[in-house]
C-alpha cells in the first residue's frame, strides 16, 4: 500500500521562552538560573505528554547552546565519539523549569490540534545563547556561537572569541 500525505495547510505550534543565566567572569561558567517557557499546541489532547515533551525539549536546548559539540581532528576522526567526550545535561544543569501555556486551536485540524514534539528545542537555545550575551555586554560581547563552553565564554571574555567548529 502507498499512500500520500499532502494536507492543504500545515499547523504550527508556537512559543516564548525567558532565560536568566549567571557568568561566573573568573571560571566563564555559565549557569541557567531560570527559565520560564510558554508554549501553545492548540488543543491540549494529553497534558502530560505535552509537559514532558516540553521539558525534553528545554532539556536539549540546554545541551545544545551550552555544551553538545562534536569535534573532530585534522583527519577528520571523530573526537567526541563517547558520552565521556560529548557532554549532555543532566539534572545538576537544568533548572526547574517554569512553563505555561495557551491554546489557540487550528483551524486547519479537525480538533484544532498542533504539533509539540520538541517544540521547546527550537526557542530554548536562542533564549539561553541570548541571555548569556546579555550578561556578557559589560565585556563589549554582542554575538555569541553555540556551543558556550567554559573555554569559549573565556576567549570571548578575554576579546579572543571562536569561530564554531
């Protein structure tokens, strides 16, 4: 059997996301402090599939703008091929998480349903990247590269800041 999905219009979840981070300016360690997410899914079918899908999603927004970064050398051999080398939150570096919601039904589904799957992934990483270039500005810092290491909050605070890699 083959079947071909082609709906007329799509539905698109949609979201806000604070973050407030700390600097430590003698270690550049960056610590996400607190994070309120609001999200609209339109019609909420299981609020606790819904929550769990968003707290993943802030989870790996966390992991992304902070920390996951794979690496490779000069002969283009993966250097971060272990959960020693390629670092992923854990609860020590996720915050209580602070979320809300609206809902606003499609009108483009029969039950005015939209997506959640990881919505939170998308604006979680922008609003975690921003808030640190926000406490970075007394540095003359006004542009930041994901993932912001240590190392990388380091340079930049030093005037030498990384490309992505």
């Amino acid at each position: 059997a083959q079947i071909c999905y082609n709906p007329e219009n799509l539905t698109y979840p949609f979201g806000a996301y604070i973050c407030v981070v700390d600097v430590d300016p003698g270690t550049a360690q960056v610590k996400v402090r607190s994070f309120t997410a609001v999200d609209d899914c339109g019609t909420r079918i299981n609020p606790m599939i819904i929550e769990g899908q968003v707290h993943g999603g802030l989870t790996d927004g966390v992991g992304m703008a902070l920390m996951e970064m794979i690496a490779f050398d000069e002969d283009g051999n993966c250097l971060s091929s272990s959960l020693m080398d390629y670092l992923i939150p854990t609860a020590l570096e996720v915050p209580d998480w602070q979320t809300g919601h609206t809902v606003t039904p499609s009108p483009h589904h029969p039950i005015g349903a939209k997506g959640v799957g990881e919505s939170a992934t998308v604006g979680s990483p922008p609003a975690i990247v921003n808030a640190v270039v926000d406490a970075l500005k007394p540095y003359g810092i006004r542009h930041a590269d994901m993932p912001l290491t240590p190392s990388r909050v380091w340079d930049a605070i030093q005037g030498h800041p990384r490309p992505p890699v």
